[in-house]
C-alpha cells in the first residue's frame, strides 16, 4: 500500500476550497522535474475547484485549456469549464502545464498531465473524490494532451520523480478530446502546436509517436469528441480519425459534429445549437455511471396499447437521482429487452412510453408519436420500484 503524506500547507489549500475562489496547488511541491525556474511557468500547478459539498457526487476532471502548446486559454477553456464541472457536482482541476514557448517540449507535457492526473488520485481522500472516477477534457492543443492522457498513460518520460505519487496510475477513467489537434503528421495537423510540443527535436519520427490516432489501444478509455465542420484552425478529420481509431480497437466512443461555429469556442453556452455540446456531454457522463456508479438490471417485457401491441416505440426508465443513469429500450412488435449493462438502474424509476399513434385508432398527433407517463389519462406518473433480476413487465396503457 502507498501511504502519502500531507504537509500542512496542502491540508490548509484543501481547506481553502470552500471559498469561491480556486485554490493554486503546485504538482511538485519541492520542485518540478525538469524545471528551467521557480516562476509558474516553469512549475506546473491545478486550480482547484472543488464542488459544493452538497451537490459534489465524488467525481472529478482534469481540465487542460488549449493554446497550441504555446500559451493557455485559461478562462474559457479553463475556469468556465471547471464551473460548469462544478454545476454537475463535478469537481475540476485546471492544468496550467509547461508550454513549448517557454523552452518546454515533449515529454515534459506528458510528465505533466500524468501528474495533474496522480496527483487527483493521490488526494482523493482529502478533495473527497473517488480515485476510480477521473476524467480528463481537453481543447484543441489541450485536447492533444488529453488523448495523449488517455492513449500514453503507461509511458514513463525520462526526468519522472518516481515517487509515491507517481507509483498511482495516470489512466484517465473517461477521455474528452475537444475540437482537438490529434495527428501531427497528416495533412490536417496543426503546425504551431507540432513546433511548440517538438521544438528542436522536431522529426517524422518523434511526430508519428505522438499522433494519437495511432496510438488508441483497447485500453484506451471512453471517449466523448465534440467538435465543428466550420473548424479550418484544427479540422474535423483530427477528430474523426481518433473517433474512427476509437472504433478500430473496440473503445467505447462518441462524437458530435456540428456544422456551425470557429475554432476555439469553448462550451459557448449562449448559443442555442452549439452550445448544445455540453448538454450531451452531460448525459453521457450520466449514462456512463461516471457522475453516479449505480446497479443496474436486465429487464424485458410487452407494451400494449388497448390490448394491441405496440408495432413500433420505447421504454425510458428515469432514476429519481437525476445523476443516475437513464435507460431506454426499444419496443419491436410488442417486446422489449436490455441486457444488465444497459438496462434501469435498480430502484424507483419513472417510466416515460412512446409509440406510433397508428397503434391508436382514431388518435392524430402533430408528429405521429404518442409520448406518455401515465397508464391512462388523468391517472398520474407512473413510476416501478426495479428490483435485481426483475420479473418481466407487462406494460399496458388505455387511452
């Protein structure tokens, strides 16, 4: 077992992330490896911000503001990121790693996000996190070391302290490459981040290791990638080549691609498309168990309508915890079935049905569906207390 020690300066920060503030916690405190100084830029640190006790569900993510290696979008990429985090009951830890433009190159930036990650893990006690729930989101440049974190985690850079923080695994739990650089020798890459990561060693060589979409392993773990088609900065194919490297090696991933807006937008939650983003990064990290681990039940099943069987609808369990996961199931010719990987969480669930109106004589809808929470009209949500192994449901609904 590794024991890890606290001083009293760290416990004191700890303390001071009740307050609105963040609180600036260095990841070696005695000094970086590597360092060229004792200035920030040469001693890389987390912002800290800590979720409300009442709200903090235990989970956490490292947040990596992006700049091309050579400087770091702090706010928008950072704090505001770490905010919304906090909205979730997520808490966040803002990297500021060291930048090629300050003499730094790879694999100092590695080091680095290895640690920010460790580093989590190493006081999850402390920041009241669970060591097995922390992810990392990245943006553009960031998003490069964040795929670097979720693909180079077993890599060991030269100059490493090795010490008991370092003994923890840098695996990040959940990966979130944003409008990323990914490949930096392909066509699409982008050249001032390559500059600023490689600096004088700069090679084919070294550049091929450190494309990502290379470097996807099974191992590699669940990846959300958002990103725009207007992107001509960092364009969708470094994205969409992690994504498709993703599905290659059999990694649970999703990506969102819109078409509207520029490089570097951040959750950009003024606008009501693209801002969008964020709200299915939500319910991915809910539905991956990440904001809340809970047991789940396989469960099957009929659903008729007036004693017909639905031809065609769904079933949506909703938790009354609304971290926990939401299933949905597929009702074909009356029958609906799911697996206990993706089946209803076990406990009280609110049912939500949906089905073609043309299994109801007679009923017209703008759309075609019928979307109901009740058995019949007038009688109330219907909710089922969901046991392991649950009996099959007989769902019928009157109208």
């Amino acid at each position: 077992m590794i024991k890890i020690i606290l001083g009293p300066l760290f416990c004191l920060a700890i303390a001071l992330t009740s307050v609105a503030q963040p609180t600036k916690v260095f990841l070696w405190p005695q000094g970086a490896p590597a360092a060229k100084g004792k200035a920030d830029q040469d001693q890389p640190y987390v912002s800290v911000w800590l979720a409300a006790p009442e709200k903090a569900n235990g989970a956490a993510f490292v947040v990596c503001p992006g700049g091309g290696y050579g400087g770091l979008a702090a706010d928008h990429e950072g704090s505001q990121v770490a905010k919304w985090f906090n909205g979730l009951g997520v808490s966040a830890f803002v990297l500021h790693y060291r930048l090629g433009s300050q003499g730094y190159h790879y694999p100092i930036q590695l080091m680095d996000v290895q640690r920010a990650i460790r580093h989590v893990r190493a006081h999850a006690l402390d920041y009241s996190i669970d060591p097995k729930r922390v992810g990392i989101v990245g943006f553009s440049a960031g998003g490069h070391l964040c795929s670097m974190a979720a693909t180079l985690f077993d890599e060991k850079p030269i100059g490493m302290t090795n010490d008991a923080v370092d003994q923890l695994s840098a695996r990040p739990d959940v990966a979130v490459p944003t409008y990323p650089v990914i490949s930096m020798i392909e066509s699409f890459r982008h050249q001032g981040s390559r500059k600023n990561l490689l600096g004088p060693a700069d090679s084919d060589e070294l550049a091929a290791l450190v494309s990502t979409e290379r470097r996807v392993t099974p191992q590699t773990p669940p990846v959300f990638l958002f990103q725009t088609d207007e992107d001509t900065v960092v364009p969708a194919e470094n994205a969409v080549a992690f994504y498709l490297a993703c599905r290659k090696h059999g990694v649970p991933a999703e990506l969102h691609c819109y078409k509207p807006g520029p490089h570097g937008v951040g959750l950009f939650l003024g606008d009501p498309v693209l801002g969008s983003w964020s709200v299915h990064l939500r319910d991915w990290l809910r539905n991956q168990g990440f904001l809340k681990p809970s047991p789940r039940t396989a469960i099957q099943g009929t659903l008729k309508v007036n004693g017909v069987p639905v031809s065609w609808g769904s079933v949506v369990f909703t938790p009354l915890d609304a971290s926990a996961p939401i299933a949905c199931a597929r009702v074909m010719r009356g029958s609906f079935k799911l697996k206990a990987d993706q089946g209803p969480v076990v406990g009280k669930v609110r049912l939500t049905l949906s089905y073609s109106a043309a299994d109801v004589s007679g009923l017209e809808t703008m759309d075609g569906t019928v979307t109901t929470h009740e058995k019949s009209p007038g009688s109330g949500a219907w909710e089922i207390d969901l046991k392991e192994n649950h009996p099959n449901l007989a769902l019928e609904v009157s109208r």
